[in-house]
C-alpha cells in the first residue's frame, strides 16, 4: 500500500480538534493519527470516555466552531475498544508523548503502520 505523508497541516487540524473537545469539557483520553492497514489513508483516532458515539463527536465539534471541511477523518475507539485499552495500559502517565512515534505494532488485535500521538492518557 502506497501510504501518504502525514504532513503539519494534518497535525494542526487534529490538535484543533483536539482543543475544541478539551473547550467542550469532553476530553479525549487517546488522541493521535494512526496509518491502519485496514484504510488507505491516516485516520485521526480518539477515544473520550465522555463521547458515547460518532454522532455526539460532531455535535460537539459542530458546537465548538470545527467545521465540517476542517474535520480529518476520524475513528471513534470506546475506552473498552483492547486497542485503546493497551495502549493506555503501555503509554499512560508518560509526560512527553506529544509527537511521539509509532511503527510496526499490535495494540489488541489493531496493527499500527505508523502512529503521531498527540496524547494517551
């Protein structure tokens, strides 16, 4: 699979959203750009205990002033998804995850080609 570069412009779409969730007291614990062999492209991947599905995520993006065009991609992951749920249990607590990279990993049954994580908490 030809995989495309994560580039800055995709780095700061996904901290805005990122920020607008924060603003809208949904937090997310997971927070990052993953290439997954499952998609062709990058997809934005977060999990908020605080956001129960797809619908609820753009109500809050929509209500924090995130348009529609300025959204990535985004895979909603539930807090008890064994993908979310081992990456928390390796990466949580670490105080300089900003920008770390991911490659070539299994995280519950998910493979990760390649990960630019903002947060894992």
């Amino acid at each position: 699979m030809d995989q495309t570069v994560l580039v800055n412009l995709d780095i700061d779409k996904g901290l805005r959203v990122i920020e607008a969730l924060d603003r809208e007291g949904c937090s997310p614990e997971v927070a990052m750009w993953a290439m997954l062999p499952q998609y062709e492209t990058w997809r934005f991947v977060l999990s908020s205990s605080k956001i129960a599905g797809y619908e609820e995520l753009v109500d809050h993006l929509r209500h924090a002033g995130v348009r529609f065009g300025s959204r990535p991609s985004i895979l909603l992951c539930q807090a008890n998804d064994p993908f979310i749920m081992e990456l928390r249990n390796k990466y949580a607590g670490q105080e300089e995850i900003l920008g770390h990279h991911l490659s070539s990993q299994y995280f519950g049954k998910q493979y990760i080609d390649e990960a630019y994580v903002y947060r894992i908490r």
